[in-house]
C-alpha cells in the first residue's frame, strides 16, 4: 500500500459517503482504474484486468455500492479528490448467526496518493464504523503478494487464521491469499 508517509501540504481527509457529488463519481473511477493498471497490485474490482475497462461500468459498479444498505463507502481524499476507498459488508439483517462481524472489501490507494497513510487512515475508520454499527470483528482477506497490505493489517492488529492456495488468477498465475480478522 504506502511505503513512507509523504511530507506535503496536501490536505488528507477520510470520510464515510452515502452519495456522490460533484466529481466524486469521476473521481472514485479514475482511483479504480489507476490502480487497477497497477502491475504491482493487480487490484480489481470483479474484472479482469486484461478486459478493457468499460467507464459505463465503473460507473455503475460505484453507484449500485450506494444502493446496497450492507455496504458502506469510506473514502479517502486528497485535496478534495477521492483517492482511496474501503467498503465494509455488513452481515444482512436476517444473518443472526453472524450479525456481530462484517467484513473489509475493495481497500485501495491511487498509486498517485499513496504515501500519504491513507490504507492506515481508512482501516482504522472501518473499525470506528463497525464499533459504531455495534459489530465486534471485522474480517478481511488479502492477496499472498500484497507485502505491503498484509504488513498494515498485522501491524493494525489482524490476525491470520487461514491461507488458500488457490484464492485468485492474475494474468494466468494462480495467486494465493490469507485471511484474517480483528477483535474490535
């Protein structure tokens, strides 16, 4: 995710969003899509990367994540413009089994913003939104090749329960990934 925090007069805020308004929509795509065309993250958004990306359909992936009552956006700007989001997937209402954990989706950073502490900056706000929504554990999981994503969340407080071999392709290589939760 980040390397070293950047020294800038930049102004870094994370906020959670029920809407979007002027670019944000624009905004969020184009974070997506950068970091997306990231090689060193191979970060998606249920396509493939090789799959030209259609705007139509950032577009209407972001706005139906508004939609869902399960699903809250957390952003992160830098001067203004959205930078980085994390989602958390809150269990559904008829879920009494596992109403007290949700889970962390779609955590990224624009490869332009990082360096700015914005991946440490929305995990710790999904944690005081989950305490908030009275959850107890969040859970998460995280490509194997990920170093840096997997240091924050360790670093944060996530533990590993579980690994799977098998847990996506990228560019034709199967690429395993770890599975962790955190006690909130």
């Amino acid at each position: 995710m980040e390397n070293a925090i950047k020294q800038s007069p930049a102004e870094i805020k994370v906020e959670k969003i029920r809407e979007f308004v002027k670019t944000d929509l624009n905004d969020i795509c184009d974070a997506s899509e950068s970091t997306m065309h990231d090689d060193s993250l191979s970060f998606s958004i249920g396509s493939n990367r090789e799959d030209p990306l259609v705007r139509e359909r950032l577009e209407n992936y972001w706005k139906g994540v508004l939609l869902v009552p399960e699903r809250q956006l957390i952003v992160g700007r830098v001067d203004g413009t959205i930078a980085a989001s994390l989602q958390i997937l809150k269990p559904s209402p008829n879920n009494q089994t596992s109403n007290f954990a949700a889970s962390v989706d779609n955590h990224f950073v624009a490869p332009w913003a990082r360096g700015y502490g914005l991946a440490k900056m929305l995990i710790n706000a999904a944690e005081v939104e989950a305490k908030e929504m009275g959850l107890t554990v969040l859970k998460l999981n995280v490509r194997a090749n990920l170093e840096n994503a997997i240091q924050l969340y360790e670093a944060s407080g996530y533990k590993r329960w579980g690994t799977l071999d098998k847990y996506e392709m990228v560019d034709g290589k199967m690429i395993a990934g770890h599975f962790y939760y955190k006690d909130i």
